[in-house]
C-alpha cells in the first residue's frame, strides 16, 4: 500500500454538489440575480469559491460586493446538505490504523475545517491544505507538493485521489501517482468506483515516480 492518502473534498471525500448549489443561490439570490444553471455547475463545483463568484457575476459592477459577502456568509447552514462517501469513514480509520498518513487537499477555503469537525473526521487527517494555505490552487500543483513537504514524503509514496481533470493535472504536475473517483472517462493510474477499491491499490517499485514511467 502507498505510504499516504491525499483526497480531495469535493466528489471524493463528499458529495457535496446541493450544498454548493445552494451556497451559490443564495448569494445569487442577495443580488437579485438568476439561480444557477445546469451548464455553471461543473465549473462551480470544482473551483475555488473566490474564482467561482467571478465566474457567476462576471460582468456585474457589483462583483466586489459580491466577493465580500461570500467572505462573510456562514457555511453550516450548507454542510447538513453534505453526504459523506459511502465507506469513506471506515476506510479512513483502517488506513490510518495501518500508520498511513492521510491528507485533503482542496480548493475550499474557510469552510473545510467546519466540514470536518461536522462529519467528525478532523482527527484523522494529518495535513489539510485548502485553496488559503497556497498562492496557486488547483489546477497548479502547489497544494500537493506542500503535502509531500509537510509529511516528509516522496511521490511516489503518495496517492492523489480526485475527481475532476483539475485533479489530475495537480497530480501530473507534483508527480504523485492519481487515482480519479467514479469518472472512467478521465485518464488515471488507477480508477475506482468505491472507498473499499482504496485498500486494493499498490503503489510503483520503489525508487520509480510517475514521472519515470510516463517517459518510458
């Protein structure tokens, strides 16, 4: 088994696309402005709240005020809209149990510490990295080479697992090994559909990174 487990939140750790949904329409809604749309949530679910608020009042003057109030607004009132991934806690526990070191790294910003007191798994989680803790978030693979940093792990030791192609260019870019979470679609050294396939999942001889094989 890898050595450490980085997740990412969203459509991995949580279905978390109504509480994001919901987030939007109701700073939308402050504004007087149209709920979100079906072709905006793809981008919405998968960028940093800052990126995402420019995105939906792109072109409005009152973008900054917009931002501000985004600052401001309360998350748990939107967790309970959260689920958790089915198995994700007991496959955590096990993992950490077998002395893995587990981390998150997401582009959320001051609302994942909430969602991990909620859910209760703030303990088990060695290193969280959000899109505040880093000058360049996804798809720039800053937050995960800060993981490496901060364990004192090599790539090739490390599992990424992600859901978006944000993931797995983050991934590519630190060279750590990328397994993508029920998309087929999405190229992946690994492809699961469930937490339970996580504990099936061997790492690359040691010695040998991502990096060494794509060249060959």
């Amino acid at each position: 088994m890898f050595d450490t487990y980085i997740f990412d939140c969203d459509g991995v750790l949580f279905d978390s696309l109504q509480a994001n949904i919901e987030f939007y329409n109701a700073l939308l809604t402050a504004f007087g402005k149209p709920l979100v749309t079906g072709d905006q949530i793809p981008y919405i679910h998968m960028a940093t709240a800052e990126e995402s608020v420019a995105f939906l009042f792109k072109g409005d003057p009152r973008i900054e005020d917009a931002q501000r109030l985004r600052q401001r607004m309360d998350y748990h009132r939107f967790i309970p809209y959260m689920k958790l991934a089915p198995g994700a806690r007991e496959v955590l526990r096990i993992l950490k149990n077998k002395g893995k070191k587990l981390a998150v790294c997401t582009n959320r910003s001051v609302s994942m510490k909430a969602i991990l007191e909620y859910f209760e798994l703030d303990g088990l989680f060695d290193c969280v990295v959000t899109a505040l803790d880093v000058m360049n978030p996804k798809p720039d693979p800053e937050g995960l080479l800060l993981i490496l940093e901060t364990l004192g792990q090599r790539p090739e030791d490390v599992l990424y697992l992600g859901d978006t192609i944000i993931d797995q260019q983050a991934a590519r870019g630190a060279g750590i090994p990328f397994a993508v979470f029920r998309c087929p679609d999405l190229q992946a050294d690994y492809h699961i559909d469930s937490f339970e396939q996580i504990l099936t999942l061997f790492p690359y001889p040691k010695g040998v990174s991502y990096a060494d094989l794509s060249r060959n």
